[in-house]
C-alpha cells in the first residue's frame, strides 16, 4: 500500500473524494478536480470500504433513516475533516452514543422523563 498523497487540502487523495463525494459531486467532477482517472476515483472509494474498520461499516441490515438537510449540512465540516460522508458520520455518532449506553446523557431531558 503506497503512503497517502496530500490533495487540495486534505491528507489523502480518498479524503479528498470521500469530502467532494459528501457534498454531492460525481464520480467524472471529482476525478478532473483532483487530475485522476474516473476508474481511480471509484477504486479509491471501494478500497475504503472493503479495509474501513469495522466500526465504520454497516452490517448490510438496518432501516432508512430520513435525515433534515440541515443537519446534514452541520455535520459537513465534521466529515470533511475525518474524510467520510455526513451520512456515515451520522450513523457513527448514533452507533458510538448507543453503545456507550450515553443517549440520556446526550438529550439531558431526564427532568421531562421523570414528571
């Protein structure tokens, strides 16, 4: 596996694509932006998924879950830095607050509960 290749800003040539695929570009816009082969674009994002740890990737089994534009747009940034989509940071933080058994900590509305 060759060493990462800094690209526009970001720490990888898959950080790039994964930040440029979050806001919506396709594969053909991402590939002239970053002066590679559509072909490689494509590689790059499955070599991601098929080595992501395990804790970011999905079992395959689950439902939809619809979220508001504007939430997605907040948590842009958040990804971008981390080089996944809003929507898998998104899904990472619901994991990551389930499984640490913090939802009560996290919507503090333990007084509304109680009454």
């Amino acid at each position: 596996m060759s060493s990462a290749k800094p690209t526009l800003g970001y720490p990888s040539r898959t950080a790039a694509i994964a930040a440029f695929r979050a806001e919506g570009m396709e594969t053909n816009a991402i590939a002239q932006r970053i002066g590679i082969a559509p072909s490689t674009v494509s590689a790059l994002e499955c070599s991601v998924r098929r080595f992501a740890p395990k804790s970011q990737r999905s079992d395959g089994v689950g439902r939809t879950v619809h979220l508001p534009i504007g939430l997605l747009q907040r948590l842009a940034p958040h990804a971008r830095r981390r080089g996944l989509t809003r929507e898998t940071l998104a899904w990472m933080i619901v994991d990551a607050v389930a499984e640490s058994d913090l939802v009560d900590a996290v919507l503090d509305d333990a007084e509304e509960l109680a009454s």
